[in-house]
C-alpha cells in the first residue's frame, strides 16, 4: 500500500501520532530498563535537550522539563520522519524503519553530540551502541506500526475530512 493514497490528513497524523507514541515508549523502557542490563548504560537522551538548550540559548533547563521535550521530539518528530522517510525511500516498511533509524542515531550521536562538546559518535562506545539499537528499534517499531494504522484507517476512516 502507497502512504500517499492513504484516506486523508487527520488519519495520517494520528496514525503518526499513536506509532510515534508506541515507538517513544517503546525508546523509553529500552533505555531506562533494557540498555543498563545490556549494556551497563542508561540512556538519557534529556541531557542532550539539556546540553543543547544550553549552547544554543544560554538558558540551563532541569530533567524535568527536558524529557518531555524529547519525548514529543521522538513521538511526533520522529513519527514524521519515519513517515517521510517512508514515502521516498521504499515501498518496504522495515527498509524505510531501519534507515529512519539509522539517520537518527547519527544525527544525534555525529552531528549532536560534537555540537554540544562531545566526541564524534561518543568514540563508538557502548552508550552508542546501545542508542542505536535504541533508534533503530524505535524506528522500525514506528514504520510497522504506522503501516498497519494506516491500512486500518484506509478499510475503516478514523475521522471524516470536514
């Protein structure tokens, strides 16, 4: 199925929005609970929020303000990604998953973390590791799960454009 022919606007956003949900929680419980016996390593991707509200405006914001950010950055930014990536990559949803993923992690592990100080790609050690297999999960999570909303929602409309 093309995302293009899905049925309409709202449907595709809240289907961008429930798999960028599942797929942020989905991040969450990974690195809060899965990365640390893995990997010996929570992520926290907050202190990136943290880090680059901090060079970029000068202002120092708390965890308590920087992990909803991220978490409506990775549900609904993301969601939107993988939908895009989706559209112009490949009619296979775990290929359009898995370079969403791919993109992410590096953009936050080679573009972000130098940008606030830290080395590229954090010297390839376990912290990215596991981000992106946190990334790549998340994403591929995202993608399946947006197709099957949007397949739904194609046979059974979700909201009638007004």
């Amino acid at each position: 199925m093309s995302l293009i022919e899905s049925p309409n606007r709202r449907q595709v956003f809240i289907s961008i929005a429930l798999a960028g949900l599942v797929g942020e929680i989905a991040f969450e419980l990974y690195a809060w609970l899965i990365s640390p016996l893995l990997f010996n390593v929570v992520l926290q991707p907050s202190n990136l929020v943290i880090a680059l509200t901090a060079k970029l405006t000068g202002i120092q914001i708390s965890h308590s303000l920087a992990f909803p950010i991220h978490f409506i950055i990775g549900s609904l930014g993301f969601g939107v990604f993988v939908y895009l990536i989706r559209l112009f990559v490949s009619s296979q949803v775990w290929i359009a998953g898995f370079v969403s993923g791919v993109v992410l992690w590096f953009v936050a592990q080679g573009l972000l973390a130098p940008f606030i100080g830290r080395s590229f790609m954090m010297d390839f050690g376990t912290y990215t590791q596991s981000s992106f297999i946190g990334h790549v999960g998340m994403t591929l999570l995202m993608a399946r799960l947006l197709e099957t909303f949007l397949r739904y929602s194609k046979k059974r409309p979700i909201l009638q454009e007004s």
